[in-house]
C-alpha cells in the first residue's frame, strides 16, 4: 500500500488541477482510493437528514449510532462539507454542501432558548439540554461560513446567537467567578467514558445543563472548554467588524484577551508542560487528555509572542510530537500512550485511548498555524492508510495499529470527511483550513 500510495500522489501531483484527481486514481492498480473516496461522499450524503422543530435538513453524525446533529462538531463537519462542493454533484430537490452548511447553523440558532442556551444536540426526536458539549466554536464555524455564504442576514443571525450564548456561559458556567469556563459534567466536553472525567457524571441533574452535580470534583475550570469561548470571541469580533458594529468588535478582542490570559496563567501547568483542568479545591487534575490539542486548536498560543511560543514548542516537543504520548503511529490518541489512564483495545465508543477521527479532522485547524505542516502531512498519510485498509469509517482506532473500532457505528461523517480533506491536501496541500 506504501508503495501504491506514493506512486498515485506522483501521479496526481503531476495533473494538478483538482478535477485530475479521478484521472489520477485510474491510473491507480489498487483502486481503494477512488472507491473509497465515492464511498465517502456517499457517505455524507446519506447522513442528510431532518430533525425535530427544523424545516431544514442537516448534516448527521453517523448513520446508526449518532443520528442527529452535535454543538460541538455538527457545524465543523457541515462547513468541512461546503468546501467539498466542487467534489458533490448536484441533486435536484436536495440541498448543496452550502445550503446543508447553513441549514446545520442555523438549526442551532433558530432552536436556541429565550435564556440563551444553544442546544447540545439535536436529533428526530428533539433537542438536549443537559449539557453543554462544544469543542468547536459554532461562532467560528459561523464566521468562516459567513463569509462563503456573502448572506448579511445569516451573519447577523448567528452574531446575535452566538453574543447570548456567551453570555449564558457567563451566567451559569463560571459559578466560580474566574472568568474561565467550568465543567460540570462529562458530556460537557464531549468525551465519553475518558478516565479524565472518572466519577462525574454524564450529564447534569433533572437534564438541566444549568445545575451541577455534588460530590464529584465538579464545577473544574477546563482549558478545552475555556479556549472554545475564546475561539468564540474572536469569531464574534470578527462579525461585529464586519456589521460595522466598531465599539462591540472591540468589546469581544478585549474579552478574548481576558480569557487567553486567564487560559495560559491557570490552567498551563508549567512542570508538566501540559493543559490541564483545575478542580473546586484549586489543584490540577492530571490527566494527558486531548485537552491538549484543543487549546492550540483555538490559537490560544501566539507563534509571534515569545513565551507562548515557548509554551506550545514545550507542549509540542515534550507530548504532542512524543512517540510515547501523542504521537503514535496513528495520531492522535484521545489520553496519551504514557498516561496511567490510557486504556488499549477499546471496542465501543470512548475517549480513553483510542484515536478519534474528530481529533483527525480538527488537527486542519492548528497544526499548519504552528509550522508543523510536515508532520500534518504523515498524520494524513496514515489516516489514509487506515481508512483505505476497510473502505469504511468508523469513529476511532487503536493508536498503535490503525485497526478500527467500534464496529457498529458505521457510516461515521466525521471520518469520511477526514479521508476526502486528507486526500485532497495530499494531491494539492491547500493553503486554507476548515
């Protein structure tokens, strides 16, 4: 497969033209990468779907396991499939990629509360309230999607939602009064079963993200959550700017500035060169989670400011790029390999050890911001590999072997979003990220 694989990127890299991919897959003997590749947009296309009190229809995690839509990836994965859109033939009566982009958004925005509370997910059966679960700032994924779209009214829209969802995570999430955000359960994060969160709970009581459980190390400043907010803001500032709204937009670069400070002097652990969650008596909470990745996927880290550089090369060097931490043969795992609480040959869904194609795909966000765009590239090679090995995509896989598991979650968005982006920068190595 090494050798196949190389030869069909020669190949392809000589065609240029990203319509030249086909042509360069015939030329192929093994034709797992085209077949896989139609497999993937397939894929996507079956996971188009309806959800409750939405006229729109969605883009859907999975075919089985997950069918609905999540805050803290659906709108990443919607606007990773709008910049498809030259790869996706039309279907008369069917949304494109960009309309599915802004459908998946906007299911959010129209269903979020008087309150302010975005949902946390939403399937056919209606929206969930019990936790907060983001990763990537659906004010980001807005942002960047507002400015393919060129739609005033959805840019302010979402600059309206994502301003009271804020200030939601304001009111109910900083109980603690740091000016970070807290976690109260689980599935605020979005890691299930991860020994990061051993004996908390997975959602919070009476299905109210607004109540925090007792007894159970909780509310914790999180550094993944904290650098969300952050990724937010600047979003957020961003939108202000562009509806002219020039005193607001400072507002939320000065916010944003708060809480990256407030990120880099609490929650970085200097001895350890790690990220990690404070718990209610003020200790860190050791425990090498893909935390770690989910601040640089922010940008919290300046490359031109000298002691935050500082840090991420010490992120980098001591666990991120470590063969025995995060960089295993098919990065990244979800704890790393050296951790105590790393736990191989998971077969269900979990956090705890596996490498997880939501971690693949959001690496597009950080690792070329940091210079390490050599690194992306065999991180995409050997995602491909795995993913050509069974032609199918599945959540996560063993970090050692790149054998996947958790076989009854098939038809995965994520990872099939992971195989045509990846493939796609190994013919062309575009310059943008999603």
């Amino acid at each position: 497969m090494q050798v196949k694989r190389r030869k069909f990127l020669k190949s392809a890299l000589a065609l240029g033209a990203a319509t030249a991919m086909r042509d360069a897959w015939a030329q192929e003997p093994d034709s797992a990468w085209t077949g896989t590749w139609d497999a993937a947009l397939a894929t996507l296309a079956a996971n188009i779907k309806s959800v409750a009190n939405f006229d729109g229809l969605v883009l859907f995690e999975g075919t089985t396991a997950y069918r609905g839509t999540w805050q803290e990836c659906g709108p990443h994965e919607s606007l990773a499939y709008s910049q498809l859109a030259e790869f996706v033939k039309p279907i008369e009566g069917k949304p494109s990629p960009l309309e599915v982009a802004r459908n998946t958004h906007r299911a959010f925005f129209a269903l979020q509360r008087e309150d302010g509370q975005i949902p946390a997910n939403l399937r056919a059966r209606g929206a969930e309230w019990a936790m907060i679960q983001m990763v990537v700032p659906i004010a980001a994924t807005a942002w960047d999607l507002s400015q393919k779209l060129k739609d005033e009214a959805f840019l302010a829209e979402a600059y309206n939602a994502c301003g009271r969802w804020d200030a939601w995570l304001r009111r109910y999430r900083d109980t603690r009064g740091t000016g970070l955000v807290e976690a109260f359960c689980t599935w605020d994060t979005g890691q299930d079963d991860s020994p990061r969160w051993k004996g908390v709970s997975n959602s919070c009581p009476d299905g109210d993200a607004k109540k925090c459980p007792t007894g159970q190390s909780v509310p914790r400043l999180c550094p993944d959550l904290s650098a969300t907010v952050f990724g937010a803001r600047v979003a957020l500032s961003a939108m202000a700017t562009a509806l002219g709204k020039k005193a607001e937009a400072q507002k939320w670069t000065d916010d944003a500035e708060h809480i990256r400070a407030l990120i880099l002097s609490k929650l970085w652990c200097e001895e350890d060169a790690s990220f990690y969650d404070v718990d209610p008596d003020g200790k860190f909470h050791r425990v090498l989670s893909v935390a770690n990745l989910r601040v640089p996927a922010e940008h919290v880290m300046r490359p031109n400011v000298r002691h935050e550089r500082k840090m991420f090369e010490a992120l980098w060097e001591r666990h991120l790029h470590n063969p025995k931490a995060y960089w295993a043969p098919y990065p990244f795992p979800s704890i790393a390999l050296n951790d105590p609480t790393f736990v191989p040959g998971i077969q269900h869904a979990s956090w705890n050890g596996g490498s997880q194609a939501l971690t693949a795909l959001r690496t597009l966000r950080w690792m070329d911001y940091y210079g390490k765009g050599r690194e992306q590239r065999e991180l995409m090679e050997r995602w491909c590999e795995a993913i050509l090995s069974v032609q199918d995509f599945r959540e996560q896989m063993e970090p050692d072997t790149g054998k996947f598991t958790g076989f009854a979650h098939a038809g995965y968005s994520p990872c099939a979003l992971v195989f045509l982006h990846f493939a796609r920068r190994l013919v062309h190595a575009p310059s943008s990220h999603v």
